[in-house]
C-alpha cells in the first residue's frame, strides 16, 4: 500500500539574479514499512525534497499525496494538523525542547493531539523503553548525550503513531556508536510497527542498513535501488 | 502539559534573560509610583501648607477684597452675621481676621510686612498659630554652648554651627536637625533646651502686642520684649501707627509667609488701621473639607451674607500655586513618560532578540505539528507572566515602600533644608498612600507589556517553517 506518492515535482528557488532548480520533476513513491534513504551530494535537492514531503514547503510544480491526500489541497492549519497526524520529524540537530524531560518532550505531541493522560503515559513509556531510554525518561535534554537525545526524537516522531517518518541526516552529529545504536532502533521499530522511515543522507553507515536508496542529483532521480 | 505550565517553564530557561526584563518592567513600575508619589505627596502637602498655613478652605470676603486688598474693602462684622454662618451644618467655627501690610521698623531695620490681626484662641481651629510658636533657637550664643558642651554627642556639637540662626517650632526636626539619635532624646533634650529653649509670651484681645515670624525677626533683628514699630496707611485714608513689643515668635513652615508675618490680636489691629468692627475676611472652620461640601457651603453661606461680601474658596484663593503645580504635575507626567519609553524599548530589545533566536525551536514546533495560533498563545503567556513579575513586584516593594514613606517623610536638615527654604519650600518631602495612581501606572505599563507581544505573535503567525528550520 502506498502510503506517499510524489508525482513529477518541481521547486524552483527565484534568487535575485538566477533561478535554482532545486527539485527537476521527481517523481516516486512510497510503500508501507519501507526503510528508504534518500541520498546525493550536498546541494542535488534531498533536503527540499523532504520539505515538501514532510509538508512544510509547496512544490512549485507537481503533486505530493500522503494517503491519498494532496497535501497542495490543505489549508495551512488543517496542514499542520496533518502533519501532525501523519508524519513524524527527526532533525539533524534532535531539536528537543529544552525545558522538558525526555518523557514529556514524546508526550508533546500526544498532548497536542489531546490523547487521555493514561494512554499517554503507557505510549511514552512504551516508546522510551523501545528506544532503551526508560531509564532517563526524568531527565532534561541538556543532561543527554547526542545520541540519546536523537533517540528521544525518534520516540518523539513515533508518539503520534504517524504514517512515515521524515529523518533528515539524523546521524550527523552522532558519533559511530550512537549512530548504530540509533539505527537499530529504527529498523526495529520499522519492523515491529511497520512505520516508513525515510532519511535524506549521506552518511555511509545508513546507507548500508537501507533497504531501498533513492540517489538524487541536480535535483533529479538517477537511481532508485531496492536491495 | 498545558499551555500555562509549558510557558512557565519556557520562561525559566533563559533565567537571565527572564529576570533581566522583569526587572525592567519591576523598576517601571517602581520608579514610576515612587516618583507619582513623591509628586502627588508633595502637592497635597503644599496645598495643605498653603491651606492651614493661611487661607482656611472657605472664606468671606468683601467683594472686591481679593483682587484689591486695601482695607477700604473690608466689611462690618456682627454678631448676627456671626450667628448665621455658624447656623451652617458644615461650619463649626469662624475665624475673622483683620489683614493689611505695613512698613515695620525697629532700629535701623525696615521692612514691608503682612499685618494679620487674628483671634489667637479661634485661629487654633485652622492655621494653629499657637502650634507654630518657636520652641527652639540656635541663637550664637546657644550653638557656642552646645558646641563647648562635651557631653553632648560630637555629631551634634558639629551641626549645631552648620545650623546656627534657626528657629524651630518642633523638637522632632530641632534634633534632627542636630543630628541626635532620637533614642538619646530623654539623655540630651533638656540639655539642649536649657541652651536653645525658647519662651514666647502670648497676645490677646485688648492687649498690644505682636507674634512676628522667625524669619522677620532674624532679618530686623527682634528679639521677645523689643519693640516693633508699624506705619501704614489705614482706614479711608487715615494714618496708621502703633509701636508694639514683640511676644512671641512663630515658625511658619513656608519661608515667605515667615520673613513677613506679623500677627496682632484682631481688635489691636483694627484700632491701628482706624477700622473698627471691620474684618477684611473671616475664615471659616468647615466639618467636611471635600470639594463638593466646600461647594456646597459656599452656595448655602452666599443666600445668608451680606450682598457686599462673597464666598471664596482655597482654590481660587491659591490659583498661582495650583497653576503651578499643573505645570509641575505636566513635566512630572513628561518625565515618567520618558522612563516609559525607555523601558518600553528595553522591553521590546529583549523580546526581538528573543524571536530572533527561538526562530528554529518555533519552525520546530509548527513543523511538528502545533499551531501557530497555540505557539503564538504560549509566547503571549510567557511575556505576560514577566509582565506580571515585574508588575505585581513593582507594586508590591511600591506599596511597602510607599508605605514607609508615607509615616516617614523625608526630612531635609542641616544645609539641604536652608536651600529648601531658600526657594519657599517645605524641606520636606511627603509621599501620598496609595491610590488610584497606583492602578494607573501599573496599567500603562502592562500596556506597554502587551504592545510589546504583537511582535513576536506576528512573526509566529507568518512563520515559514522552512526557513524558521535554517536558522
């Protein structure tokens, strides 16, 4: 089942001088459960392509539908619910907020989606747990290392039960270790609850435990591999 | 966790920065009543300097007395006119007075002076002249004294020079002035009132004799027993003369009336300016001082006196100095809006450089999946909550402090007071409770507080979260 169809997509920057090309019509998509990394030097586009999947940009061109819906149709509001509903985040730079723990940072957004305190919890638990952070569920983000800190993301991601998972180079400030131990986790999660991770990387080591590499440049697809 | 409690906690993880704006907003709000206080203080007490000192909130007056104040315009006082102000329900008592000017003369030394022929016993229900008697005087001879007098605290022996030549009518700002810890005041007050102590003898009806302000007395140089002389022009033209011993000396708390009055027992005064049974004002000792009771009276009081008399109140009795005091009360207002604006472009500072650099967290969250209007809600509580520390904290140490100063006037002494009384002011600085003044000022600068969250909840509404995410 299709869970993310991006159809003949364009973005074109208008800089004051020159126009950039960012995205020159991709066209793909997505299975449930795919574990899928999508990959190219700095600068091909990977970053806007995920933008405009993860809803926070618009295609100047082309069509992205999320269950088949066209996120183009949304109003801002109902977009924001929709992504809260349908697509859990991952940054680079873990982007937790400071002033919560590890539990209510993964609570958030089931607070947001006004869920009842009880399955709350029993979710935030469960997910801490998953990511082997249970433990530390008490503590601030400044008292994590990087590598907890971007698995408390994950859980985070995962909280509103979303249909896929947008990771934007979300080992690159992790070092070897934390970065294996993060991808296990993922894939494990992947596999237990059949969510979609995608990643835009280029970092080797996820590379490897993807099972299908998009390879994007110039803003283009010129190879989509599934292993 | 809700809003409130996400903005509370927000609030405290730039503490700095936090305490930093509330601080500026406790400081507005202090500053602000502080010195509202100060001024309002200041201005009722000079209205109740001016007030009890002399004018009384009512009087009767031939008409054209106020603006032409020969006593050709005075008017017969009866006992029958007497009785019908007093049949007034806000009239307790009434206090005539005889008032003209004169040059006096004793010695070398000449001045102009204000002739106030008062009834010593009525005029205790209003200006208290008997309150202002001198109790003390540091003559030359008294501060030699003190400053030989070694039991006496250093402190005080060195003052005592710095405040030679001044009168005093209360001992509390005599051992002020002198620096003596008021805890030593049993130890040291007789010794200092066997050297400075001063004895005044009383005028009454019948008897010649005159009360003169301290400061007239220093300036011709009269002491209790010499004799005054006074010439001037009386009654429809007459001569006026009459030479009179010095009784008494009284300290007027504002300097001009006390380097110039000269009081004598109403009939006295009358029988110098060949004026009998005339007064040129009666004073008048009200129940409820109010402005709308003081109106009142003056309405029902004009049916009963005389056609050739009228009612006038303090205020038109004092409208220079009211005026004054507007233009002061203007400035003032100027001045603390100029804290304002300081304050408020701190404030605003602070919440710039905050959107600024919480840009990312905020493209965070709405990328995440909170709305713009929720995110923009907790930034607006968060700012409100350092409004209100600073706001709440501001009145709270106001109120106290307020207070404080309320029982405790700051009182000028020593070389301060004399450049207070220099410029005919009370050394003395009065701060008014706490009023209506207080909500007012707490109010602009919430205002200024929430002005100040349209910035950020503008710049959240029109967040685009993809460049919010770069930054």
């Amino acid at each position: 089942m299709k869970v993310l169809e991006i159809k003949e997509v364009h973005k074109i920057y208008n800089s004051s001088e020159v126009k950039v090309h960012a995205v020159n019509g991709i066209s793909i998509d997505f299975e449930e459960g795919e574990f899928a990394a999508i990959v190219g030097p700095s600068g091909s586009g990977k970053t806007t392509l995920l933008n405009m999947i993860g809803g926070l940009d618009n295609p100047t061109e082309g069509k992205i539908l999320v269950n088949n819906t066209d996120l183009s149709t949304l109003k801002s509001s109902d977009l924001i619910d929709f992504r809260m509903k349908n697509i859990g985040f991952v940054f680079q730079s873990y982007n937790l907020i400071p002033v919560l723990t590890a539990k209510e940072n993964v609570e958030f957004i089931m607070n947001l989606q006004k869920r009842s305190k009880k399955e709350r919890n029993e979710r935030t638990m469960e997910l801490l747990n998953a990511v082997g952070l249970g433990e530390r569920a008490e503590s601030r983000p400044a008292k994590l290392s990087g590598g907890q800190q971007q698995r408390v993301a994950v859980a985070r991601a995962l909280a509103s039960k979303p249909k896929f998972i947008l990771a934007d180079e979300p080992t690159a400030n992790l070092d070897s270790k934390s970065t294996e131990t993060l991808l296990e986790i993922m894939e494990e999660l992947n596999r237990e609850e059949k969510i979609t991770f995608i990643f835009s990387t280029h970092d080797n080591r996820v590379v490897k435990k993807a099972r299908r590499v998009v390879t994007i440049e110039d803003g283009k697809v010129i190879s989509d591999e599934t292993r | 966790m809700n809003n409130i409690k996400l903005a509370w906690k927000n609030l405290w993880r730039n503490r700095r920065r936090t305490l930093i704006t509330a601080a500026s907003v406790f400081f507005a709000v202090f500053f602000a009543l502080f010195f509202r206080s100060l001024q309002l203080g200041s201005y009722d007490h000079m209205y109740k300097n001016a007030i009890e000192s002399y004018s009384g909130y009512l009087q009767i007056q031939q008409e054209d007395w106020w603006n032409d104040k020969t006593i050709d315009n005075s008017f017969r006082y009866t006992d029958s006119l007497n009785e019908r102000i007093l049949d007034d329900k806000n009239v307790t008592g009434t206090i005539p007075r005889f008032e003209s000017f004169a040059l006096a003369s004793s010695g070398p030394n000449t001045k102009g002076v204000m002739v106030l022929g008062i009834d010593p016993e009525k005029e205790q229900r209003l200006s208290k002249v008997k309150d202002k008697k001198v109790k003390f005087l540091l003559t030359a001879k008294a501060v030699e004294k003190i400053c030989e007098d070694e039991n006496l605290p250093q402190k005080t022996r060195d003052m005592a020079d710095k405040v030679e030549g001044n009168a005093y009518s209360t001992v509390d700002r005599f051992l002020s002035d002198l620096s003596l810890d008021p805890g030593r005041r049993d130890e040291f007050l007789p010794i200092l009132e066997s050297y400075a102590g001063f004895q005044n003898g009383a005028i009454q009806k019948g008897e010649p004799g005159a009360w003169i302000g301290s400061g007239l007395s220093d300036y011709m140089e009269l002491d209790i027993g010499d004799t005054l002389v006074l010439i001037s022009q009386g009654y429809h033209g007459t001569t006026a003369a009459g030479k009179y011993e010095v009784k008494g000396l009284i300290k007027q708390p504002t300097p001009e009336l006390d380097n110039k009055v000269v009081y004598l027992p109403v009939d006295i005064a009358r029988q110098l300016f060949n004026a009998d049974g005339m007064l040129t004002s009666i004073a008048l000792d009200l129940k409820n001082t109010d402005d709308k009771a003081i109106r009142e009276t003056s309405i029902r009081l004009s049916k009963v006196i005389p056609g050739s008399t009228r009612m006038i109140d303090w205020r038109e009795m004092n409208e220079i100095m009211i005026q004054q005091m507007e233009a002061d009360n203007k400035s003032g207002m100027i001045m603390i809006g100029i804290l304002y604006l300081v304050i408020a472009f701190g404030v605003f500072g602070t919440v710039l450089m905050m959107t600024a650099e919480r840009k990312r967290e905020f493209g965070v969250l709405v990328a995440i999946g909170m709305q713009k209007t929720k995110l923009a809600s907790i930034i607006s509580l968060e700012m409100l909550y350092i409004g209100l520390l600073g706001i709440l904290g501001g009145m709270l140490v106001g109120a106290i402090g307020i207070t404080i100063g309320v029982s405790n006037p700051i009182v000028f002494k020593g070389e301060m007071a004399l450049i207070f009384e220099e410029y005919g002011m009370e050394p003395k600085l009065v701060f008014a409770g706490v009023g209506t003044y207080f909500l007012w000022q707490s109010f602009i600068v919430g205002l200024m507080v929430l002005i100040s969250i349209v910035h950020p909840v503008r710049k959240i509404l029109g967040l685009e979260v993809v460049n919010a995410l770069r930054a």
